[in-house]
C-alpha cells in the first residue's frame, strides 16, 4: 500500500477534507454538507449585516473512515431570511486549536472583502445554472468553475449571485477511471483509513487488495463479475461463452468497494487533499504508461480548478441528481440487464456500494427530511471499524423509492428519479425500460396539475434529437440496445405515451421548463401542441457537460442529418411520436445549426413578469453561446 506501515496523524490532515457545500436552502432554514478528519462536528452559526441570527443549530454525523468524518449541518431560523440577501455562514469548532486550524483553511474559500462564507434564498429563483456529466480526465477544461467567476464577479461589482445550482447527472464517474484518479483514491483510502470490505462472489477476498493485484489498473474487467451466456440476452450482446456483467465499455478500472467511491467524492468536490498525494505509475502495466501519462495531464488540468469549484459550492444552495455513471453505465437500462446485475452478490454489492456514496455525498443534502430513514440506518451500521451488515443497507438502499424531490420555490422544481422506477418490458428483456413507470409518472403530474408554472429536471432530454433518436430505435429492434445507449423518453411506448398525455392535459401548467443533462452537448428547443388554441409554452434546456463532449466530427454529422432528414416538412416527423407537437429549435451562436458541442455550465434567466426565458451555455474558457428564442414564436 502507498502509505503502508505509516501512522497518519489529524494534524498531518487537513481538518476540513471536502466541503462546505451549500445544499437545502428553503425560507428560514439551510443546511451545509462537509467532510472533517476529526469526529469533532462543527456547530452551524448564521449571521446577517454583522447581527447574529437566532435559531436551533443541528448536526448528524456518520463515520467513513478512521480519520473521514461527513457531516450534514442544520440550522433553523426563528425569522425568515430576507429575499436575496446574503446570509454569512460560520463552522464553529470545541476546541480553539481546531477553530483556528479551519479560520486558517477558510481563507482560500472567502472572496475579496469577504470575512464569511455566505448564501442567499430567494422564492422567486431568476438566474438557474445546471449541468451535468463531470469526467475529471475528459482533455478539456471544466465548466463548473463558471460559478466561481459569476460569485467573484457579483461580489466584486456588488450584484446579485446566482440563486442555486441545479447538477443534473454524472457528478461522478464510477465507472470510468482514469488510472491516475485511481491511484489518488488509493492514496485517499489509506490516508483517512477508509473503511475496506470482504467481497463475495470476486477474484479478491477483501477490497484492501485491489491497489496492489495484478490487475488493479487498467484490467479490473478481469475481476468483475463474468456470466455464463445462459440466457438469448447474453448470447445475443456477447456470443461467448462468459460475458461481463456490466456494459461499459470503459470498466478496466470501474470503482468498486464504497471506500473507493467516498474517496472519488473527496477527490473531485474539494482540492485540499491532493498536495499531499503522490501519483506513481507502480503496479500499472509498461503496456498502460502512455494512456497513464496522458490521462495523469488531464488529472493535474483538472486538479488546478479544484479551488475555484470547492470555493464556488460554499456560496450556492447546490442540488443534485443520479444519472448512471454516478453508479454504472445503463445502470437499469433494461429488464435483462437488471436480472444479471442484482443476481449477482459482486455485481450487486458494487451497485449498492454507489449508492451508499450517493447517499452520503449528494441526496442527503436534497431532501434530508425524505432519506431520513436510510441515514439513520446508515448511523446504526457506519462505524469505527466499517458498514456492519452491508448486504442488509444495500437492500435497503435498493429498496428506496423516493430519490426524487421538489423545491418549493416559485415556480416549484419538480426533479425526477429516471433511473429506479422503471417501466420494464414485459414482452422482452432486451427492450430498453421506460425512464419512469406508470405510478410515478402519475404522481408526478399529480404534484404539477394546476399550477402556473413549473420546471422539470430530467437527465435525460425529454425531447431528444430525433435522428439520434432513430437510431437507437433501430439498434434496439436488432436487440443491440446497450450497444448505443438507448435511453431517452420515447424509447419505451408506455412512458412515452403518459408523458407526452402529461403535456396535453388541459390542468398542465402552461409555463413548462425542462433542464436536462447527459447527452455531452447542449441544445434548447421550443415545443407547442399543434391544433390547440392555448398550448403550454414548453422550452427544454439541455446543457451537457462540464467536462465532457460528444465526438465532434461525429456530432457535426448528426446535426446536419437531422436537419436534412427531419425538416420542418419532413414526411418523417409524422412517423414519431411527437407527430402531434410542433418542436423548434434555436440556433446557438457558436456551434452547428442545432447543437452545441463543447463543455458548459448552463444559465436559465426567467422573468417572473413575462413568459421570456433565457438560455446560455457558458464556456470553461468564458466565453457564451446564447440560444434565442425564435422570432414570434
């Protein structure tokens, strides 16, 4: 092991290992998300124009590690937050020697002329960023750190923040590793004493192993979980007589014990572990050295705007969604796939183990009040000497249905769980599973029926390119689904069918915003029913990704078939099931005719006084591509 033999000691650590991160904010209440390498919890204070608001400070705890310690911070105000108005935050620590240590720390994370880390609520949210789809060894720059410059230039000229932070899917990779990252999450393991676990069913006995079998880099596809070609399914995806249990095609260094996906969240949420990680190429094969030394480039770009992102999300109420690389790639894709992966105790540990990193480091701070029961479970089997056990919470976790929240703002924020309440095939196991099921599409309109307006956050595009859209279709037919991804809404008859019903429901509110992430590029269409007099005014925003893109060429191509083959005219448009609406796109100002291909930070501007709504994609290097909207329209 890296640090074998090596007493690590709290003050060789830095006290604040990731976080503070603004999560739920609502009228008189916020909590705050942060990783200690002390059990020590520090005490949430509030203040507003130098006067010290009164309230109830809360704090619940859970032990990850023998020095990793997250924490989800409470406050509750007596009075209401003043629309807009920046709140300061403090973390107050027991000790004295501790306090100083973090008022030390803290400085990187204060903007000029700051003396508090801050945050401010609004009921009526004008200015939206979301994204998705953060690789940290994709070869360009990351867009998250857009917030940073917004803050830095709001606080500088003394104008308003953004008002929050929507992260719409792939926060992390789980199961595309570059091998560096690897090694740093070694490296982070060992420092903090990260809790390891025996494995069944696998090539090693325990996950302290890994760093150091043969094939530990670049080759875990040999120790996944392998299948015999039992069933059509895996005859027809693999013609061999043992397959891998998971599809992508990126698993030769896929995460998985949960101490390796805790420290992949340290890793990418906050900088201040990495000065003190070495990253060497031992045990990694001569044959990987140059995709290591490329990817290792990649990881040090990455790294560098660390500060800037760790700084932005202490200022921004942030909220967050699962998409599958959070877990695994076309995670619940279809009925088949899930038969495989859950019958299997590896396979289905590694799932439950990213849930359990999901869990802890991005929906506990959406919804506390809804995951109460799974943090509780996890305070009763998360403790100093590892998840006692675990087979019963990954149950639990698989067991859970309520991963979707609302935001009570004005318009509400409707953000939907597209990937655990699936709408399986019944006819066919290879068949893709629609994004949500039947109930849950029925509760979902039941929560926006009657209301003026609403936005929707979707992983996945609603509305999808519609050429794209076609060749997954036939892909699918061929029973090559997982070949290519195909999982967008209109993939599934039945989830199809209800949520386009959705859309044409005289009670549906006529305002209809969609954000969306996944697809690695960025795109706004305007979407009215034909023959209807009063249509909702529907515009999706899709903004993908942070740091990620499509192939370009590639993408070029696409953009350019789709205009051809589905023109405003086009006889195809009547063979889909959008037949009955009519969706426009707007024309980006950098990029191709319809799409934009390049790493972006999302900016949704509403006026709560007209129906006018602003999309911009900004750049990592700065830069705008805006999407106007159509003339007369």
């Amino acid at each position: 092991m890296y640090l074998e033999g090596l007493v690590i000691s709290t003050q060789q650590l830095p006290l604040v290992i990731a976080g503070p991160i603004v999560r739920k904010v609502t009228e008189n209440s916020c909590y705050i998300w942060v990783c200690t390498s002390i059990a020590d919890a520090p005490k949430l204070s509030l203040t507003h124009d130098k006067t010290t608001i009164n309230g109830q400070a809360q704090v619940e705890s859970i032990q990850v590690g023998k020095h990793a310690y997250i924490h989800l911070l409470h406050f509750k105000s007596n009075t209401h937050f003043e629309d807009r108005k920046r709140i300061g935050y403090a973390l107050q620590f027991n000790d004295s020697s501790e306090q100083t240590r973090w008022d030390n720390e803290q400085e990187a994370l204060l903007y000029s002329n700051q003396t508090l880390l801050s945050f401010h609520y609004t009921q009526t949210p004008q200015t939206i960023l979301h994204g998705s789809c953060r690789k940290p060894h994709f070869h360009g720059d990351d867009a998250l750190t857009q917030v940073d410059v917004l803050h830095e230039t709001a606080f500088s000229k003394q104008t308003l923040c953004p008002d929050l932070l929507l992260m719409t899917g792939d926060q992390i990779y789980a199961d595309d590793v570059a091998g560096p990252m690897l090694k740093a999450i070694h490296h982070t393991i060992e420092q903090l004493g990260l809790f390891h676990e025996s494995l069944e069913g696998a090539v090693v006995s325990n996950t302290d192993e890994l760093a150091t079998h043969p094939h530990g880099f670049y080759e875990r596809e040999q120790l996944l979980p392998q299948i015999a070609t039992n069933t059509a399914l895996s005859s027809l995806f693999f013609g061999a007589k043992k397959k891998p249990v998971f599809t992508s095609v990126n698993a030769q260094n896929h995460l998985i014990g949960s101490a390796e996906i805790i420290a992949m969240y340290l890793l990418v949420w906050s900088d201040a572990l990495w000065p003190s990680i070495t990253i060497d190429s031992e045990h990694v094969g001569e044959k990987y050295s140059a995709s290591f030394d490329k990817e290792k480039h990649a990881i040090e770009g990455f790294v560098n705007a660390l500060p800037k992102v760790r700084r932005a999300l202490a200022h921004i109420p942030t909220y967050m969604i699962f998409d599958d690389h959070d877990v695994t790639d076309d995670w619940n894709l279809t009925r088949g796939w899930e038969q495989e992966v859950y019958g299997n105790p590896l396979s289905k540990r590694m799932i439950g183990n990213a849930l359990i990193g999901y869990l802890l480091c991005q929906g506990w701070g959406n919804a506390p009040e809804k995951v109460s029961p799974l943090i509780k479970s996890a305070m009763e089997k998360m403790r100093g000497n590892g998840i006692e056990k675990h087979d019963d919470f990954i149950d639990e976790l698989l067991e859970f249905d309520e991963w979707h929240y609302r935001l009570d703002t004005t318009p509400p924020i409707e953000v939907l769980d597209t990937r655990t309440q699936r709408w399986r095939s019944e006819s066919n196991m290879n068949k893709p599973s629609g994004l949500m099921d039947w109930e849950a599409l029925c509760d979902f309109q039941h929560s926006i029926i009657g209301k003026e307006a609403v936005i929707v956050v979707s992983a996945a595009p609603i509305y999808g390119v519609k050429v794209i859209e076609a060749i997954q279709k036939v892909f699918t037919f061929f029973g090559k689904a997982l070949t290519v991804d195909a999982e967008n809404w209109m993939a599934h008859k039945g989830t199809a069918n209800v949520m386009l019903n959705i859309f044409r429901h005289y009670k549906t509110p006529p305002e209809f915003i969609i954000l969306s992430g996944d697809v690695h590029y960025s795109f706004v269409y305007d979407v009215r029913l034909r023959f209807r007099r009063n249509s909702p005014h529907i515009t999706q925003f899709t903004c993908s990704g942070l740091k990620n893109a499509f192939p370009d060429g590639l993408i070029k191509w696409l953009d350019r078939l789709n205009r051809i083959l589905y023109r405003t005219k086009s006889p195809l448009n009547l063979f889909t099931k959008r037949r009955n609406m009519s969706v426009k796109p707007r024309h980006p100002s950098m990029g191709y005719g319809e799409l934009f291909n390049g790493s972006a930070l999302g900016v949704l501007k509403i006026s709560h006084k007209s129906t006018q709504v602003e999309c911009k994609a900004l750049l990592s290097n700065g830069k705008e591509v805006e999407f106007p909207p159509i003339e007369n329209d």
